[in-house]
C-alpha cells in the first residue's frame, strides 16, 4: 500500500505484438520485479483480434504463479468474446491460481470487427456483458456451497441446467469485478451490479465528474474507484511525448491528440507525473494502473518505482 492509494503495472502484452517478440518469461518476470519494487498489482488487456496480444486469462495465470502478493486483473477483458460457462471455469480456475489475488476487469467492447470474427452479436453486448457476469456469479455460488449442487439459469440469452463447476473460487462470489468506460451508461451500470468502476479518464476532473456521479447511485454499495493511465517518464519532456506519439498510433493507429479527449496520458519528468496522480488521487482513486507508452518499459519501471510510488499518496 502507498498511503491511499494502490499501484499496478500493465504489463507489455500488446507492446511485445508490436515489437515481434512472443516472449512470454519476459511479461512474466517483470510482473515479479513489479512486486519486488513494491507495485500492488499486474494487469493485462485484451482485444485478440484488433489489437493482437497475449491471451490475458493465461498469461495471469502464468504471473499469479510465479508471485505471491501482487494482485493480478485484467485492464480490461471482453467476456461477451467468450462462452459464459467456459468463461466462469476460466475465471475460477485464475482465481485459484492467484490464491483469491485475482480482479476481473471486464467491458463491453467497442471493435465490432472482434465481436464479427467470434460470431458475437455487437448490438447485444451490453446486455450480453450484464448476463455473462450474472452466470458466473450463479455457477461460482453453486460451485461453492458446502455441497455443492449442478447450477441452473434462465436468461435472456443464456439458459442452462444442471452444470457443475469446478473448482470454485476463493469466494462463493468470485473475484471483485471492476467494469471498464466511463459513459453515462457504465456508471449507471457499475454502481448498480460491479465491485468496482475502472475508466480511463483523461483528466482528474473528468474523473471526480463520474466518481460523484456513481457515489450518489451506489448509495451504500461499496465500489472500488480505478483508473487506467498512461505515462512516459522521461526528463526530455520531447524525447517522452515523441515516444509516446509513435506508441498510441502503433497501438491504436490514431493520433495522440486524438486519444487524449478520452485517456490519461502524462510525459514528461516524475515531478509532473507525480502532481497529476496526485490530482486523481484527491479525485477519488484508489487503485492505480500505470501503462507506460514505450516497448521497453523495464528501465521507466524501475524509475517510476524509485521516484513516484514513494511521492503519490
């Protein structure tokens, strides 16, 4: 813990696509330096198809087993990509091997593309996202009863009887499931159905629009607030934001100005990196997972463990 506030790293898993490197070790132990410079917790994202990378699900089972106290999530999956049964048992079996460290980040997805190559409705998604994770809870309540009995469902879009499901997570309700976005609608949805709220917003004001926002619809539910930011620590302010360009429109070919209408981003030294979490802190965040907009983000790790984590509180 830092004070208020608790850090993870987002691990290069697009970045190693980009690169032409399928090193999985190479994740794996930076995930294990990460805990050892006294990061909180070990993201990864997905978008299989748009955005090649690893298989987040996988490679998080691959980190919980090589660490012992960092948490490890997903920043952010598409359930609605995947069977909600084989979704469950995947999510469970993770948990066990994180020992109950697990945080199941999930969102709705916007790539229609992806949702085409997986034969999944995109117009359903939403409502398809809200059913998978009401699945999940339904079989890992079952699957943990003292004895446990074969889960039924009947949906909207999903309806099942009479299956088992094993293992069962560490809790009769899963992991904490953060949903990912920051529309009107996700807030609505996360302060009614989610452990957790986890946008990407691209000021500390936007962020403590939203936060109060699900604070007043949430009334007594307890929701952890996230935030997903990315940095560049460099003390050549240009050399950081000339990395930084080159990274977005790499990952996502737009334009750096363009993605920041919607996302955090910070380049520049560790002074101003540590002001503007500092300003997200005070909006509200609790947990923060820091991308860093290079292929090689080892030696900005490093850095950002040294000088930042001790100064954000």
């Amino acid at each position: 813990m830092h004070g208020r506030v608790r850090f993870g790293i987002v691990l290069p898993s697009r970045e190693a696509a980009i690169a032409g490197n399928p090193s999985a070790r190479r994740l794996v132990d930076l995930a294990v330096r990460a805990e050892q410079l006294g990061f909180d917790s070990a993201w990864t994202g997905d978008a299989p198809f748009s955005r090649p990378r690893f298989d987040p699900l996988t490679l998080l089972a691959a980190v919980a087993a090589r660490t012992e106290r960092l948490a490890v999530g997903t920043a952010i999956i598409l359930p609605v990509l995947r069977h909600p049964l084989l979704f469950a048992h995947a999510v469970a079996t993770v948990d066990r091997i994180a020992e109950g460290r697990f945080i199941l980040g999930v969102g709705a997805g916007w790539v229609k593309s992806e949702f085409d190559a997986v034969g999944a409705r995109f117009d359903q998604r939403v409502g398809r996202l809200l059913e998978t994770i009401e699945i999940c809870r339904t079989l890992w309540r079952a699957a943990s009863q003292a004895d446990p009995q074969p889960a039924r469902f009947d949906g909207r879009y999903w309806s099942f009887d009479g299956i088992r499901l094993f293992p069962a997570p560490t809790k009769p309700d899963g992991p904490a499931v953060w949903l990912g976005g920051a529309s009107e609608g996700v807030i609505k949805r996360a302060a009614a159905h989610f452990d957790g709220w986890f946008p990407n917003a691209p000021s500390p004001e936007a962020f403590a629009q939203g936060w109060s926002k699900l604070r007043d619809l949430a009334g007594d539910r307890a929701v952890t607030p996230a935030l997903y930011v990315t940095v560049n620590v460099n003390t050549d302010a240009r050399a950081a934001e000339q990395e930084t360009s080159q990274y977005v429109l790499d990952y996502y070919g737009m334009p750096l100005e363009v993605m920041r209408k919607g996302q955090a981003y910070y380049t520049g030294n560790a002074a101003g990196c540590v002001q503007l979490l500092n300003g997200f802190v005070d909006a509200g965040v609790s947990h923060l997972a820091v991308r860093f907009s290079t292929l090689h983000p080892e030696s900005q790790v490093e850095l950002f463990a040294r000088e930042i984590l001790p100064a954000v509180t």
